[in-house]
C-alpha cells in the first residue's frame, strides 16, 4: 500500500468517525430536545398543581371557616331553643331529666314546717338588707343621702320583681314541670342581676338559694301530699276488702252454724228412731252415718270460716292476666282473703277494663301477705308503673313468676296458656265483618249494576 492509500484510508475512518460523531449528537440532541419537553411538561403540570393546591387550601380553610360558622349557629340555636322551651308547658322531659328528691321528711307537715323556716330566714335576709346589695356608693346631685335613698328604691324594685315572678313559679310547679320551673327560676336571677349591674345592684346568692329551697318544698310537699292520699286510697281500699272478707266469713259462718243445727236436729231424731227401732235397722244406720257426714262438714265450714277471719295473714296470692287490655306477658300479682277468691278477680274484671282476666294460679297461704311482698320485691324492676310501685302489673313471663314461687317453698299448679275467650271472640267477630265487607266490595266490582 503507497503513502496515498493509507492517508486515503486515514481520512476515510477519520471522516467516518465524524459522521459517527454526529449522528451520535444528531440523537443526543434528539434526546434532549425530548428531556427538555418532558420537562416543561413537568413544570407545567407541577405549577398546575400548586395551582389546584393553593385552590384546595383556600377552599379548606374556608370550609373550615363556615364549618366553625356551623357549629357557633348549631349552639346559638340549642340555646336559644332551651330558652325557649322552659316557658314552654309541652316541653320534652328528657331535656330536664329526672327529678331527684332532696328532702325525705315521713309527713307532708314536715314539709310545710321546713318551707315555713326558709320563708322567715328570706324575710331575715330582707330585713337586714342581705337579700339585694349595691357594691357602689352613689351620689345624686352631690349627696350621698339621694343617693343611697335611690339605690333602695332600685333593690326595692329588683326584689319586687324577682319575688313576684319566684312567688307565680312557686304555684305553678308540679310533677312534670319541677325542673323545667328551677330553670326559669334561674333565668329570671340572672336577668335582673344583668339589669342591675348598671347600678352595680345584684340579688345575693344566698337569697336566691333560699327561693329555691322553698321551690322544691313546694314541689316535694304536694308529692308528698299525693303520695299520702294514695296510700290513704290504697288503705281505704284494704279495709273495704277487709270487710268484704269478714262479711263473707261471718255469712259463711253462721250458715255453717245453721247447718250444724239442722244436721244435728235430724240426726238426734234419726238416732232415737234408730233406738226405738221405728223403722228398718239397716236404713236408719246408713242414715245416721250419712247425717253424721254432714254434720261434720258444717262443723269443718264453721271452723274454717272462722279460723280465716281471726288469722289475718291467711288468704290467697293470685297471678292473673288481659292480653285483650294490657298483652302479653303482663301478669297482676296480687293478694285477697276472701272466702272465695274468685269473686275479687271477677271484681278487677269490671267495667274498668274491656275483658275479663284469667287466672293462672291460685296460690292459698298462711302466709299469703308474705308471699304477695316477696314476688312485688322479686319483679320491683319489672314494674309496669315504677312511680307508683302500689301498682301489682309486672312485664314478666309466667316462667319467671313460677320459678320464682317454688324458690320461696310453694307448690302451685300453673295455667300457662291464657284462654282470653271475650278477647279471641272479639278478634274473629272483628275478622269475620272485615271478610264480608270485602265481600261485599269485590261483588260490587264484579256487577256495578247493581250501584245503580
């Protein structure tokens, strides 16, 4: 190879080398250009994204704002709607709870007593100046004189104000309206301190502490006041079953006596016939074994009758129910001495319920006062009316009542099974008017001309 050739063959691998070169920038270039517009796109995606940032952040704190907005309404309304309710009289009760005695005197009186104290040591409280004060030492036109006479015509007039509104709340407070009347008793202290302070005048706490002890004395008088006409009602009750039972005793007695003396007149007579042999032998003897049957089931009546009347405590404890008036698994458990038990549940089946009750058990004790408080203790809590606990329904099922008098010691035979006769009636008369009036209409659709 000469000198040319191999220059030649130089230039061509230099020349080639630069066409390599430059296609390899050519593409560098190209993948540049491709990074650079990836990465403006980048950059305008990440700027539209701050964008939508800053626009979610604003929308943030301002749902954040109105959701502040929301909860300050949400309490300015409850406020305002408990204002509202305690002068309401059909307020929901739930909102004031239940209220909780604070006094437990025995006696209405004691009550009344107590009030009267707290009446004399507000009227101490007046006397003395201690009910309203003014912190501040006014002067009128440059005497300190007008000035103290002008602050006690005001205390005057706050202590007007609130007791004539105490005295109104104080007649009207009742079983259902206790605590709703405490709260505006509330209320009307701190408006007429609010309308005193410009005058720096304020009704003393230990004023209003007393107004409201003599509010809830009131109130707790008058339930204590019911609470006794309700025992006296319940006693009175007692007593007249107490004599009922007693006028059927000395009834049942004295026909049993009545018995005995016919039976032994008979008897006397049939035993001298036997004597005198005046008659058939064998006749008259089955007669005087018969007559002396008799005799002695009058003397077993009589002296029934009256061991019952002597011994208070005996009776009969009954579980009864009226699924047509109260339904089911609500059972009466109560206690009579009556000579035949039966007549006081035909009585509680009068005209104060629409159907008569059934009787699942007949439980007869010495002891049947005993037993009737036991099974009302057992089954306090299940009580139909916990106010009045003189009330003997309780939502329990018969299983319950059953178990619960055989772990007392009694044997009583159950009636599971409420035979509800006038109330299943009343159901199928009820079914059956239902199924002939749509009888009836469905006819009607059928043949339309007869409307006509």
């Amino acid at each position: 190879m000469g000198l040319f050739d191999f220059l030649k063959k130089k230039e061509f691998s230099k020349i080639e080398q630069l066409n390599s070169d430059l296609l390899n920038c050519n593409n560098n270039k190209s993948n540049l250009e491709n990074q650079l517009e990836r990465y403006s796109k980048i950059n305008n995606i990440e700027e539209e994204f701050d964008i939508i940032s800053e626009k979610v952040k604003n929308q943030k704190t301002e749902l954040e704002l109105l959701n502040a907005k929301y909860q300050n309404a949400k309490e300015i309304y409850k406020n305002l709607k408990h204002e509202v309710s305690i002068f309401e009289t059909n307020l929901d009760l739930a909102e004031f709870g239940v209220y909780e005695p604070i006094y437990e005197f025995e006696k209405s009186d004691d009550y009344r007593e107590e009030q009267n104290k707290i009446i004399a040591q507000q009227k101490n409280l007046i006397q003395n100046e201690n009910a309203a004060i003014s912190r501040t030492t006014w002067t009128v036109n440059g005497s300190e004189a007008q000035g103290r006479a002008a602050t006690k015509k005001f205390i005057k007039l706050i202590l007007r104000a609130f007791n004539g509104e105490a005295d109104s709340l104080i007649t009207k407070v009742k079983w259902n309206n206790i605590n709703q009347i405490k709260e505006r008793l509330q209320k009307s202290f701190n408006t007429l301190n609010g309308l005193g302070k410009s005058q720096t005048v304020e009704i003393t706490q230990e004023y209003f502490d007393l107004k409201m002890k003599e509010l809830v004395l009131e109130y707790e008088f008058r339930a204590k006041k019911q609470q006794e006409r309700e025992e006296q009602r319940a006693l009175a009750e007692e007593l007249r079953e107490e004599e009922k039972a007693k006028r059927e005793f000395e009834k049942a007695q004295k026909e049993a006596e009545k018995e005995e003396a016919y039976y032994q007149k008979i008897l006397e007579k049939v035993k001298k016939d036997f004597q005198s042999q005046n008659g058939n032998p064998e006749e008259l003897q089955n007669k005087i074994a018969e007559l002396e049957k008799d005799l002695e089931e009058a003397r077993l009546k009589k002296e029934r009758a009256l061991s019952m009347a002597q011994q208070t405590k005996r009776g009969n404890v009954y579980i009864i129910s009226n699924i047509g008036s109260f339904g089911e698994n609500v059972f009466k458990i109560g206690m009579t001495r009556r000579l035949e038990p039966m007549d006081r549940v035909r009585e509680l089946g009068d005209a104060s319920v629409p159907f008569k009750f059934d009787v699942h058990a007949m439980i007869y004790s010495d002891e049947a006062r005993t037993l009737e408080y036991e099974l009302h203790q057992a089954f306090a809590d299940k009580s139909m009316n916990l106010f009045n606990m003189r009330k003997e329904f309780f939502n329990v099922t018969l299983e319950e009542i059953e178990q619960k008098v055989k772990e007392l010691g009694f044997e009583a035979e159950f009636s599971t099974i409420p035979e509800a006769e006038e109330f299943n009636e009343t159901i199928a008369i009820r079914e059956k008017r239902n199924h002939i009036e749509l009888e009836e209409i469905e006819e009607n659709e059928i043949y339309p001309e007869t409307l006509l």
